[in-house]
C-alpha cells in the first residue's frame, strides 16, 4: 500500500468535508 496515496485520500475527505460543511 503506498502511504502517499493514502494521505492524499485523507486530505480529499477532510477537504471535502470542509466544503460541504
């Protein structure tokens, strides 16, 4: 598993949330 990726998948999530909420 790449951690790189699995950071960047974070930081989509919590960008998202932020938008949304």
């Amino acid at each position: 598993m790449n951690m790189k990726f699995s950071y960047k998948g974070f930081l989509f999530v919590v960008v998202c949330s932020n938008l949304l909420f």
